[in-house]
C-alpha cells in the first residue's frame, strides 16, 4: 500500500540540502511526485516542500520522521512532515455575512477542500440556520467591549475541543486580541475586503466608489497583532468604472472575497505556505 507525505523545511541556505533530502528519500525508497525550492537571498533562507510516496511496508510515518531529524540538525531545519491522508481541521468565525462562509462548507461539503469543519463560532446568530444545514455545529458567542476577554477564552476552549488546525475569520467583525492572535500564529487565516491596508472599516466597497477606485480586491492573509498586515498568503483584483454603483461593487467583491479565501485555505491545507518573516513563501 502506498503512503503520501507532504515535507516542508526552512533552514540556512547553504550547499547541499537538495541532495541530502533527494538521497534520503532515495535511501528510504521514497519516490517524489513534487518538489519546489526557493532560497530567499534577501534573508539566506532556504524553503522546500516535497511530496513523495512510500510503500507502508518499508516505511511508516514514525520511522521517516526518526530518521529524518539527523539531516533536519545538521542543517538547522524547521521542518513538517504530514500524511496527504490526515484531513485539516477548520473552525470557521463570523459575524453576520454569509457569503464565505457559505462558500467554504460547500467546497468542504463536495470535496474541492481535503478539509473537515467541525464547528462555527460566531458572535451573532444569524448564521446558524445555514450552518446547521450543512450538518455542522454552531456556536453563538456574542462579544462586548466588556465581555471580550471572557468570550475569546470560550473561543479559545472551543478550538482545543475540536482539535482544529487552522482557524478562518470568514468576515468575522471583530478584531482579535493580541493575546489571541498571539496563541493562533501561523494557524489563523483571515479574508480582507480590498488590497491592503485600504478602506479598512465598514462599508469598504461604498469607499472605494467614493474615491473612484479602478480596482477592487481582496486579500487573505494571517491574523498579527497588526490589524490586516499578517503575511499575506493570496490576493485578487478585478476592474471596475464609473457604471460600477456601491451594490454591484459588493456582488463583485464578495466573490472575489470567496475565491481568494478559498485558494488560502487550500494552500494552507496542502502545506503549501511557508511563513518568511513577515512574508509568506507559497509553492503553488
């Protein structure tokens, strides 16, 4: 029975390190179906993802990664290595709109996301018929500038009983603490409704047809301690005009909302994201 295997690595950028993972998949009868490398000069960091297949019988998950850490320390390496057949984990939080959210559960739900939802945590209850529609559970945790730290604690919990991987803010209105988004590093995806660090706020589509903008947009990104400046994992753009009015702007956007949201999480999912400071490496 064959057995695939995603490995990612960041390291010094120095001579050698392609052919010692070559030669140890070689050795270890691993056969590679892909492979991208990018060496950052800026930074002298080097970035690998590989995916390759075993046969179970010479090798299992536990031997590869035992005998893997050798070529990881002699290198510096800050390595993953995960089975193509374990299934991310995704906790979904939002407010009041429902268009991506709505759009993640039904890639989930036909099989263009390798992703399993367990739960949506929202602030509002507005979305809970929709949730549990798709057969997923609902979590109605309102929030107030009093409550904030209590409802995040719960939020917090809640993410540790489902075992999430990843967290998406699928247009979650409201800004996360330092503390949380300190505990979610790298691990926590949010969609932003234009090209950063444009019309942040409300009615964000309803300011960029006040200044005219030619070009809409948005981008997904990881949640920092910065508002809406996390390494940014996947954006895009559309054309717009003068006929464009503030409703035909939100239907464009909220599409493009969609569509960017659910190239990230799928990147993410197939560890194809590398963080590089405050930038991201994605091998696509």
């Amino acid at each position: 029975m064959l057995k695939r295997f995603v490995l990612t690595l960041a390291c010094p950028d120095i001579a050698g390190i392609v052919a010692a993972v070559a030669n140890f998949l070689l050795e270890h009868k691993g056969f590679i179906l892909e492979s991208a490398q990018f060496g950052d000069a800026s930074t002298g960091t080097f970035f690998m993802r590989t995916l390759f297949e075993v046969t179970e019988t010479h090798q299992t998950e536990v031997t590869i990664r035992q005998e893997f850490a050798a070529i990881a320390a002699r290198f510096s390496m800050k390595w993953t290595l995960s089975s193509t057949d374990m299934r991310m984990k995704m906790v979904i939080m939002v407010s009041k709109e429902s268009h991506c959210l709505n759009d993640l559960l039904h890639r989930q739900r036909t099989g263009r996301l390798n992703i399993d939802i367990p739960a949506v945590i929202s602030n509002h209850q507005d979305l809970a018929e929709m949730t549990q529609w798709y057969g997923v559970a609902f979590h109605h945790l309102p929030v107030s500038k009093e409550t904030k730290h209590e409802q995040e604690s719960k939020v917090l919990e809640l993410i540790g009983h489902y075992k999430a991987d990843v967290v998406v803010l699928a247009r979650y209105m409201q800004i996360l603490s330092p503390e949380l988004s300190s505990k979610l590093n790298g691990r926590a995806i949010n969609i932003h409704h234009s090209f950063l660090p444009s019309f942040k706020g409300a009615k964000p589509y309803h300011q960029a047809y006040d200044k005219g903008v030619k070009l809409i947009g948005a981008t997904a990104h990881y949640v920092t301690d910065d508002l809406d400046e996390g390494p940014i994992i996947d954006q895009e753009v559309i054309r717009v005009d003068h006929t464009h009015d503030p409703q035909k702007m939100v239907a464009l956007g909220c599409d493009i909302e969609c569509r960017t949201l659910a190239r990230a999480v799928k990147y993410h999912s197939e560890n194809r994201v590398l963080l590089n400071g405050s930038k991201t490496v994605v091998f696509y």
